[in-house]
C-alpha cells in the first residue's frame, strides 16, 4: 500500500488527481521518469503538480520549487 504525502495547504483538486495517479499506477497505466541521482520516480499530474515516489510513499508537490527543493536535498 502506497502512502500519499500532501502539502498541508492542499486544495480538493491535487487530492483527486493524486489519488487518481496512484489508481493508474497500481493498474499500470502510468508511467514515470526515474531520476539518476536518487532513484525516485517522478509522475508530472499537470503544467506545475508533481508526485514523487520513494519508498512506498507519494511525495505531492503542487508548486514545481517545492518538488525542486526536494529533489536537491
């Protein structure tokens, strides 16, 4: 089971999106990017939304700084 990570200030919509993502995952209809640096897996959810997997848990962004700032911890 996948644990999903929001920001704290999230609205409805990343939720629903989130949730959705993670649905097309476990039926395998979405596909991710790997990172070399890390090993993560990167799901762009829309123009600036970005959900990160790492060790069975959703990292949601709903800013693209915020998703950069973790990517380069």
């Amino acid at each position: 089971m996948i644990e999903l990570a929001l920001p704290k200030k999230h609205s409805p919509e990343l939720k629903k999106k989130a949730e959705s993502a993670l649905r097309k995952l476990a039926a395998g209809l979405l596909n991710g990017r790997k990172s070399k640096k890390h090993g993560d897996i990167t799901f762009q959810l829309s123009l600036t939304e970005r959900m990160i997997l790492k060790d069975n848990v959703a990292y949601v962004f709903s800013k693209h700084s915020e998703y950069e700032k973790f990517l380069n911890r």
